[in-house]
C-alpha cells in the first residue's frame, strides 16, 4: 500500500470498544439485581462475566413521589463500572434512567432493537418534560409556602439526547459481540412493539453459557405484534413475574365486555376514560374498538386519543413493519389498510383540543396516558369526570402500588386530583385480558416449549412478592425445582 493511501485510509473506528478484561481466570458469572426484585417497576439487572458488568435495562422505579425520587436518584452501581447496557423494550420502568446513567458518565454502547430505541427515545423525552415541568410547579408551590426549593428533575432532554446517540440498533436474531468472550442476541418477546428478550451467550474454552433474561414476557395471540419467541436451550433464565398470581380474562370475552361498556355509554350518552399506556396499549384499543365498528358489534363512537405521545408512538408503529404479525403485515403492505387510523377516531395533539373534550357531548371515548393515572392529560379528563354517575372508568393494565390508577382500580370514593379531593361517582371497570404479560399459565406454557434440559436455576424477578410466592409454588410443582425469587442486590453464581 502506498504512503498516500495509508494517510488517506483512517482506521475503521471498531463499532465495540474492547472491554478491559479485569479477571481472565477463573471464569465467574454472577446475577444481581438493582431494581424489580420482590417489585415491578425499577428493572435494574446485572449480569457479571469475570468482573466485567451487563446491565439489563435501567428502568425507573413508579410508585409515591418521595419513594420515587429516592430509589431512582442513587440505583446503586458506579457508571463507570459498566461495560455495556442492554435495553428490552421502551417502557419507563426499563428505560426510564438511562439519561441518567449517561448524565453520570456512562458512555458505552446502549443495545437496543430498532424499533425499541425509538419508543425509548419518546418515553424518555416525555419523562425529561415531566420532570422539567415538575420543577416550575414545585418551586411555585414552594415559593407559596415560604419555603426553601431545593428539588432538581433526575436528568433533561440533553441527557436523552446523549442517551439515544449512544445506542447501537440490533435487529431480532442477529447475534453481536458486547463484550469479552460476551455475545448478545434479541429474540421477541411478544410484549410491546421492538420488545425482546435478552439472550446472552458466554463463551469459554469451547463452552457455553446461556443466560436468558426475558425483559417482560408477552403473550401469544396479541394483535399487531408477534408472539414470544422460542430461544434455543438456556442455562439460566431470570424471567418476569408481574402476573404470578394471575390468570387473564379471555380476548373474546374482553371484546364482548368492551362492546357492552360501549354500548351503555351510548345509551346513557356518557363517556368512557381509558387510562393507557401510549405505547401499544393504545394501538391495541385502537385496533380492538375498529374491530368492534367493522363487524357491527358497536355503532360509531367519536373516539379520542388525547395523548401526544400516543400519537408519536402510533407515527413509530407505522414505520416498523418488521415487527409485526401475518395479520397487521397483511392488511398494513398488501391492502393498504391502516389498522391505527379510522372514521371515528381522531388524535388530539394541543392542549386546547384536549381542554375542548371537557364539553364534549356523549357518547364519548377518551383513552388517554399515563397508564397508571399519575401524569399527564388523563389527570384532567378523570378530574373533569369522576364526579359523573354516566362515565365509565375503563382500566386495561397494571396499577402499580400507590398509584392513583391502583386506588381507583380498587373502587376508593375518595380521590384526590392535582392537589384536590373528588367524591367518584363514575362507575369502575376493568378488563385485564388486554395485558402485555403473560400470566402465570402463559408464561409456564410458554417456559415448556423451550428445551430446559440444560436448566440450571430459574430467577423470579419483576413481581410483587405475592404474586412471585405463588409463581415459585407453580413452578416449583411443575418440576421447575431450582426456581428462586431474586432478593436485591443478592449476587446468584452461574458457574
Ligand atoms: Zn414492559
């Protein structure tokens, strides 16, 4: 090669950069958990090979305000003892603190499937403006009070920034080195739009180990996304256990109740809150009343989704065709056919549309985020509403503990809004066929069908402490006898 072109040809920038092997020999894997041990929400794992750090998914912990702020200010491992992070899906309660890690000094790679970067990259946003907007309430309400303000939001949209350009997009089967000796492959997990399971493959002297951490399991027969995955044979798997203790309603009877709920808001010329995750739960109720219209079981009904990043979100569906299902892929390429949009359904963006809905006459459906009532527009429509006879609160997903979701899911008269009390006077239903998780039977189901021969230990995490005592149970009489329920920041040896 000549002088020129060797000065002309800089050298490849290698896309990983080479981990400091800290421990060579002997080979140590080891487990622990930061977060969603014995609880959901917070998902924080970390996965140690010869002292050389994994973290799986960096999830904010939800819950009472001061809780909050405390476990998700400090979660417990030193940024620069990382080697690299590796993201599930784009849930806040696993992707929620990683602007965080990178407003530390995390700077390393961030593995994430295409489609879960984006969604991570929106949730992460809105959670940046949350909190922004957080402050300027609590330094007024401060001021108020004569007090001294001393609060600062976790992290801004510069971290996010920061933490969506350090991620390394990694489609669904495609295996890629993370690390020393450390390989990375994504199989779906059937949950949410881009959600994968974590599939790490150890490799030593002509030996495997396989590590399988399910990030949060789906469930078959979901609209619009696949279902979970089949992965070949683990050694370990650390799997979710939010529904340990239950089992879902069926999609059919769901429908058949949806369409019931529907059509006595019709009658009484009510309105129907939906509160909803912007992410897939929307789609998915979106995609359910079109199919209720279609066949005629419902009659049109103005429906709207009164979120912004429920909007965002549906935009990001539309452009990942990869991931979804024979049915959506049929009708959204072949036929043109766009399961997100029809007659009656209209996305509200600005805040006047949104305050515009309180006159609204009914028949009415509103869904609207957060999922568990603790921000966002849905706070308004449910302190416009609740004190209604003729609305209907619709709940369709998991209530974390404290939470204003959990404590109307429960039937509470008395609730307070934005710093008020309301005397409900709207009925309460739920439908939990809707779940993204798998129950307890699915996730069993599910557990069979992979070849567990190789099975060393099964780790509970990611479930109250009552719904993983009586998963374990399961389990356990199922013939999954070294199943565990992880305890936090307990070190479990893999080899
Ligand atoms: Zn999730």
């Amino acid at each position: 090669m000549c002088k020129l072109n060797a000065i002309a040809s800089p050298p490849i920038q290698p896309l990983i950069k080479p981990c400091k092997i800290r421990y060579p020999t002997p080979m140590a894997i080891n487990f622990y958990s930061l977060g969603a041990a014995e609880e959901v929400t917070g998902s924080k794992h970390v996965i140690e090979v010869d002292g050389a750090s994994y973290l799986i998914d960096c999830g904010a912990f939800q819950g009472s305000r001061a809780e909050t702020d405390r476990k998700n200010r400090d979660f417990g491992i030193a940024s620069d003892r990382i080697d690299a992070a590796v993201l599930t899906h784009g849930h806040h309660d696993h992707c929620g603190l990683l602007p965080l890690l990178v407003k530390k000094g995390y700077h390393r790679n961030i593995y994430a499937t295409p489609a879960t970067r984006d969604i991570a990259n929106l949730i992460m946003m809105d959670s940046a403006n949350i909190q922004a907007h957080d402050a300027i309430y609590l330094r007024k309400q401060a001021k108020k009070r004569g007090e001294k303000f001393t609060w600062e939001p976790l992290f801004t949209e510069k971290d996010v920034i920061q933490a969506t350009s350090q991620m390394v997009s990694v489609s669904y089967n495609r295996p890629m080195p993370i690390g020393d000796r450390v390989e990375l492959e994504f199989y779906d997990a059937g949950h949410i739009l881009g959600s994968a399971m974590a599939y790490i493959t150890v490799k030593k002297d002509g030996k495997k180990t396989r590590i399988l951490c399910s990030g949060d399991l789906g469930r078959k027969g979901k609209p619009i996304i696949r279902d979970p995955d089949k992965v070949p044979a683990p050694d370990y798997i650390v799997l979710e256990s939010t529904y340990g203790d239950r089992r879902h309603d069926s999609t059919t009877d769901a429908m058949h109740k949806l369409g019931e709920i529907a059509r006595r808001c019709v009658k009484n010329k009510g309105r129907i809150i939906i509160p909803a995750f912007a992410i897939e739960r929307t789609q998915e109720l979106v995609y359910y009343f079109h199919l209720l219209v279609d066949e005629g079981i419902i009659p049109e009904i103005p429906i709207y989704v009164d979120s912004p990043m429920a909007t965002n979100a549906t935009t990001i569906f539309q452009v990942h065709p990869e991931c979804y299902d024979e049915d959506v892929h049929e009708a959204f390429i072949r036929h043109h056919k766009n399961p997100f949009g029809f007659n009656s359904l209209h996305f509200t963006t600005s805040v006047e549309e949104s305050k515009a809905l309180n006159k609204h006459p009914g028949p009415l459906i509103i869904i609207s985020a957060d999922g568990m009532c603790e921000a966002g527009r849905i706070q308004h429509h449910l302190a416009n509403s609740i004190q209604d006879p003729n609305t209907t609160i619709l709940t369709v997903g998991y209530m974390a503990q404290n939470t204003l979701g959990r404590r109307i899911r429960n039937k509470e008269t008395d609730l307070k809004i934005h710093g008020e009390w309301f005397k409900r006077r709207a009925a309460v239903e739920e439908i939990n066929a809707f779940s993204a998780h798998a129950d307890y039977f699915e996730a069993t189901e599910w557990l069979d069908s992979l070849d567990t021969s190789n099975l060393k230990k099964l780790l509970l995490v990611h479930g109250e402490p009552k719904a993983q005592a009586y998963f374990k149970k399961y389990l356990i009489e199922k013939g999954y006898t070294n199943t565990e329920i992880v305890q936090y920041g307990k070190s479990y040896e893999f080899e």
